[in-house]
C-alpha cells in the first residue's frame, strides 16, 4: 500500500485470508454484515470478500458506523508504521494526536502547531484517513478510557476526565458507541487482577516482530543519566516531564510486547506517556518492510540476518536528547553522562521515586537557560554552542518536538555555532525522528565500514548510501552494532 493511495483491495483481502499481523494498524477490516471492524490478524473466520470493507484508520471505521471487534481488539493494534517515517502534514498531525494535543489545545490548537490553518488539516486528514483530527482523537479517547476501565479501579468519573472527555456523558456514549458495551460491562469482562498501586498503570504495548532488544535497551542502559534513568531488575526506567505532571516509565522487553508499568501525578498524561514510550523503542516501525530493503545489499545482509528487527533509539523528550548531544560532543560515553547528570544534579527539577534510583527530571531548556555559563565545566566553544541551544530552545526559535519540520529543524540546528553535520543528524535520527539519517564521519561507522569492506571516507560511504534509503538510520543501528557482543535482555 502505497502513502496517501486509496487501499488495493485485492492485497488486503489477502491479508485478511492470510490472518497477517504484519498488516495490523496499516488498515483494518469493516464487516458489512456484522458492522463490526477487526484488525487483519483476527483469530474469527474471515468473512466472504464481497462482505469486506477496509479503512485506513480505526476512527474512520468509527465514524461509518462500525464497532470494534471483542477477540482481536483492534483498538490495541501497534500505530501505523508511516506516522513516524514522513515528515509531510498528515503524518506530523498523527504524531500531534497521539500526544494528546488536540485533546488540550483542540484542532484550533493543533492547526497552529502545524503552522496551517484548521480547514486544511482537516481536509488533508480526510482525505488520507477518512476522519478528522476530531475523529481521530476521539477513537484515541475510547481506547485510553478502555485501558484505564481494565487496569484501574477507578471510578468511571475520574476515567472519564482522565481520557480526556468534556462529560461522563460523552465518555458513556463513546465507549458503547465503539465497543458496544457499557463501561461497567467493559470492567465486568476485563480479567480479574489484584488491587493495584494507585497511581500505577500496568500495559502491553504491542509491536511488529522481530524485535531486537539488545540494541534498544543495551543503548539506553548504557547511555543511562544517572537520577533521570537507570536499568534495574530486568527493566529500564526513567523520568517523564508530562503535561500535567510528571511520570516514571518501566520498559521491560518480553517475547511478544513490552511490558509497561507507569507512574503518572497525573491520569489525564496516561495518552502522551504511552505515545512518547512507543516512539522511544521505535515500536511502530515495519523491521521486515526495512530489514528486506537493507538485505538487498550484500555488505549489511548477513548483519541484518545474524540480528533481524533493530530499531532506532529513540527520546522521550526531544530538547533534552538536543542538549544531550551536546553534551556527548567529542567526548566519551561516560563523560557525556557525568557532564549530564552534573546538570540534572544541580537544576533538575526533583522528585519522589517509590521505588528508589530516580530522582529527577531532566532541566527544561527555561531552567538551563536560566544558568550562569561560566559555572559550566566544559571548553569555551561547547559552552558557547550549550548557551545558544537552550537559549533557542526556551524562546521557542527552534522546534524539535513532533511537530517539527525536518528540514526546517535541521537548517536552524547547522545554523547555530557548534553544529555540525555529525550533531545535526544524532539530533535528526534520536530526536526527530528522521529514519533517513547517516553519520558518514562517525568513528564507529567508519570503523564498521572498512570491516565490512564499504568505502571508508565520509563521501565515498554517503554514495554508497544511497541504496540504503530510505532507512538510512536502521542500517547506522547495524553497522554500529559490527563490533559489540550480543547481550541477551529478554528474561530466561
């Protein structure tokens, strides 16, 4: 299926047939007759093609009128692959939505994120999804309402707010619209488990196999500031700077999903808590979709056979991955994380872990801002290239959240003093997103490269490069990954 095109029928019925997994959360399947819609994997016996529809969204399944299967849940599928590997209007307002920005800020808020007006994110929305951003952030209301029914002991009135919706009423409505059960009937069904902490939410986030979690969660264990994040008892966890609070994150890898256990101050941060620890582990992207293209070259096959499914490391918080890279200019792993955790010692914001190890969160760019440049033990010319980032970063000059234009990020990242190409796609591949990133100059690459028998200097790689795209930045998570031994973070 190609961007934007209509959905050829013939492959997804084929799908359907094929009960693909691969496919889940690329479209889903509406059933004429049932009125009900599934994800492409659903257990049931397909139903006969000339009773299939397909949409490429669960809110445009919604909005015709059809409710969500009970044994495939179609509401749990993983995201859509393509939301994190474009850059163009419609991708960015997914990736918006998923932040839970128009639940805040409302479409008038989102259009002016996106720097367009609210009639045309509207109108390029349905075009592509069949529902607009209203739509769509509704369908993500219902499925968050869903999980804080199932998991919580709360009372339907705090959930009802907590996911986001204006009355109880509206919340009713919604879930027996799309679920074709009460919330009360909802819980009733939900497996039996014991009190919880309050406060603290256990989920499945789902994704598409393989799954490497040695170079996720080897990177950010070893990349780890201390206070901010940590690995501890088979999981990583780290801090969450959150719209309405804050939170702590545990992200522990299992066969079939990751396991996800929150923390949260606040329940109304659960959407954007779960939206920014899938684009962390890179959980909505297609390994076999990149895995295939990058096995077409000889060089990198036998790196991709040998260790199938790596994914990009990702942020939680962009500014903060921008100041970190900074941070890591030309130094080591270990001074990078002293340089860091001096900061988050000293202007950090603190807060209380129940479990101990945590202890604060990363400075806000206004916090750094905020701090005298001569207390900064770093060489004059990075402390000029620090000041000027969290200088822009605080009055809003430079974008690097999920809003941000690529390219436009990108040319205001080379402009500032400091920044070179190296910075500029670290920043590009970790914060933006950007799945086309490359470090020509890195060491380790260059490194890699002449092992493998690539071409060694920076513009003879790049060209060579050019088959690698659009995936650039996975076949850099392969290449770095030449000379490191495999680590086993799944448990026994």
């Amino acid at each position: 299926m190609q961007t934007g095109m209509p959905l050829d029928r013939e492959h997804c019925v084929r799908a359907v047939r094929s009960k693909d997994a691969r496919f889940d959360g690329w479209f889903f399947t509406a059933v004429l007759t049932t009125r009900i819609y599934c994800r492409p994997s659903c257990p049931v016996v397909p139903p006969k093609p000339e009773n299939m529809t397909f949409y490429p969204s669960a809110a445009a399944c919604q909005n015709a009128g059809f409710r969500a299967c009970k044994r495939c849940r179609p509401d749990t599928s993983p995201g859509s692959p393509e939301w994190n590997a474009r850059a163009d209007l419609v991708a960015r307002a997914m990736r918006l939505i998923a932040d839970g920005v128009v639940d805040r800020e409302g479409v008038p808020g989102l259009a002016a994120r996106l720097g367009y007006s609210t009639r045309q994110v509207e109108r390029q929305l349905l075009a592509e999804l069949g529902a607009g951003p209203l739509a769509l952030a509704r369908a993500q209301r219902a499925q968050t309402a869903r999980l804080l029914i199932e998991t919580t002991a709360l009372p339907m009135a705090e959930i009802a707010f907590a996911a986001g919706f204006a009355s109880v009423r509206a919340f009713n409505d919604t879930v027996r619209e799309v679920f074709a059960l009460s919330p009360s009937e909802l819980r009733a069904r939900a497996p039996k488990s014991g009190a919880g902490t309050p406060g603290v939410l256990s989920l499945r986030l789902p994704f598409r196999a393989p799954l490497n979690p040695s170079n996720l969660f080897g990177h950010l264990a070893a990349t780890a500031v201390p206070g901010v994040e940590e690995w501890r008892d088979g999981a990583y966890r780290r801090t969450l700077r959150l719209p309405y609070g804050h939170g702590i994150a545990a992200l522990a890898p299992r066969p079939d999903h990751i396991a996800c256990r929150l923390t949260l101050s606040d329940l109304r941060d659960l959407t954007v808590a779960i939206s920014r620890c899938r684009r962390l582990l890179d959980l909505d992207a297609d390994p076999l979709a990149v895995d295939g293209h990058l096995r077409t070259d000889p060089s990198l096959a036998p790196l991709v056979d040998r260790a199938p499914g790596r994914r990009v490391p990702r942020t939680v918080d962009e500014a903060e991955f921008a100041v970190r890279a900074v941070l890591g200019q030309q130094v080591s792993t270990a001074a990078a994380r002293t340089h860091a955790a001096r900061l988050v010692t000293a202007h950090g914001k603190p807060l209380d872990d129940p479990e101990g190890g945590l202890t604060h969160l990363f400075p806000s760019p206004e916090a750094l801002a905020a701090v005298d440049p001569e207390s900064l033990a770093m060489p004059r010319t990075r402390r000029t290239t620090f000041t000027t980032l969290v200088r822009e970063l605080a009055d809003g000059g430079l974008h690097l959240g999920v809003e941000a234009d690529w390219a436009e990020a990108r040319a205001r990242l080379l402009a500032l003093p400091g920044f070179g190409p190296w910075t500029v796609d670290v920043i590009a591949m970790r914060a933006l997103g950007d799945p086309d990133a490359f470090l020509p100059t890195d060491l380790g690459i260059r490194r890699a490269a002449k092992e493998l028998g690539l071409p060694a200097t920076p513009a003879a790689l790049t060209a060579r490069a050019e088959t690698w795209r659009p995936w650039r930045s996975y076949a850099v998570q392969y290449l770095w990954a030449t000379d490191s031994h495999p680590i086993n973070f799944l448990p026994a």
